[in-house]
C-alpha cells in the first residue's frame, strides 16, 4: 500500500527467464502489495522462474498474443485485484525497478494519474546504449507527435509506465493493437480523456537479453505512430471520428 492506495505491478513476460529474478529482487515489496505476469507464450522456463520466485498471479497465454495483448491481460488482471496504481514493468531488466517509488509517489500523492519513465530526459539514452538510428528515429517521431497532439513530451515510447486505475477504467485500451503501436495508442487515449503525463528521467539499458525490435518491426511502428499523430489531430479537429478515442 502506498497512502492508502493498492499497488499492483504488471510483468509482461516473453522469454524473460535469465533476467526475471534480477528484476524482481529490486522490487520494493514493502510498498507493492501484488505482481501479476503475463506469459506470452515463452518458449524458455519464463513461467517456472516466477513461480520459483513466488509470484502467485500468473496469467499463461496458450499462443502468443502480441506486446500490446500481453498489456491487456496485465492490465485486466490488476483492475481484477482492485489496483489503484497499475505499474507496467518489464521483467527483461532494461528499466531499473529503483525508480518505482518515485513513480508510486506522484500517483499516490494525488499530483499525476500517469507517469512514464523518460529515456530521453537528461543524456543517458545513447551513453546506455541506445542504438543510434533508434534514438533518431525516436526524437523525430516525438517531435511530430508533440505537434500533432500539442504537447511536450520528452519521448512517447517509453514502456515504463504507471497509471492511476481510473485512467485505465476511462480508456477502451482493449480496441487497440495486439502489436506495440499500442503504446501509442494509449497515449493518444490519455491525452484525448483529458489526463496528463509526468515523466521522471529514467537510465538507458541495452543488453543481449533485453527485449528489441529489429529494424524492419522499428519502421512499421514507426509509419504506425505517424497514422496515430494524425488520426488523433483530426479527431480533435472534427474533421475525422477515430473509434479508439471516440468509442
């Protein structure tokens, strides 16, 4: 409990068995009261390692679902518990569970209803290896999407992320895409219902077992976050009625 306030974080789990325990063990548990993995339908021990660490909400997907159907399940799974903060955690390492607190914070003190974890905030992002391409692409596509959404964030692409329960009562997260142009999505739903986003700075990693996608998977998230700016500029304008934040 953090003010009252139930705390439940989501794992969403694709072959994240080498790295699972690493990340858990920097859970703060005197505040987290429940975890909740989503397996993806790994194809490595991924399950087994969660269960030897304790963790008793277990979500198995029988076919692999996707990035954006992995958060689905997650997020059902901690409105099923009665979470007032849902944090997005992935059990691959590449954002450090230390900064839970700080983002449980903002949320439990009533400041924020979500709040992302920044890589772009601050200089860490090439230094923690990012690729190159990726952070160009990554400010380009942040650029256009402030413009287009009128906004300012540091970067919309983060997958560390914490939400007020109400924020994702509010939004139809379950019309959007199995694939990770559902992050984007989300966003655009938050920004349309009228929430706002905090960012905290967050340090870069890149390993071989962190999760990535290759550069043919960067470029149709890519053209997919183009066609979210846009149907989310027009939506606002009415010149279009877009059903993800329509309904």
């Amino acid at each position: 409990m953090y003010n009252g306030k139930k705390v439940v974080v989501v794992l969403p789990a694709y072959n994240a068995a080498l790295t699972m325990e690493k990340t858990i063990a920097e859970i703060p548990m005197d505040i987290v009261d429940e975890l909740v993995l989503v397996d993806d339908n790994s194809t490595d021990n991924s399950i087994e390692v969660a269960q030897n660490l304790g963790i008793k909400h277990i979500v198995r997907h029988t076919k692999n679902r996707g990035y954006g159907g992995n958060q689905k399940s997650c997020y059902d799974k901690a409105l099923e518990l009665n979470a007032d903060i849902i944090i997005m955690l992935h059990p691959d390492y590449q954002y450090t569970p230390k900064l839970l607190l700080a983002m449980i914070s903002v949320i439990g003190n009533d400041v924020y209803k979500v709040v992302f974890g920044s890589r772009i905030l601050g200089k860490g992002a090439l230094k923690g290896g990012m690729p190159l391409y990726k952070y160009f692409a990554n400010r380009m596509l942040t650029l256009f999407q402030n413009l287009m959404m009128n906004q300012k964030l540091s970067e919309y692409h983060t997958g560390y992320r914490a939400y007020h329960a109400e924020v994702l009562r509010k939004i139809n997260y379950q019309q959007n895409s199995d694939d990770f142009i559902f992050d984007n999505e989300m966003v655009a739903q938050i920004f349309y219902n009228g929430f706002e986003i905090a960012e905290i700075t967050c340090p870069t990693k890149y390993f071989e077992e962190a999760s990535s996608i290759n550069l043919s998977r960067s470029i149709t998230y890519g053209l997919g976050v183009l066609k979210v700016s846009v149907l989310y500029f027009l939506t606002k304008l009415k010149i279009y009625k877009w059903k993800l934040l329509t309904k």
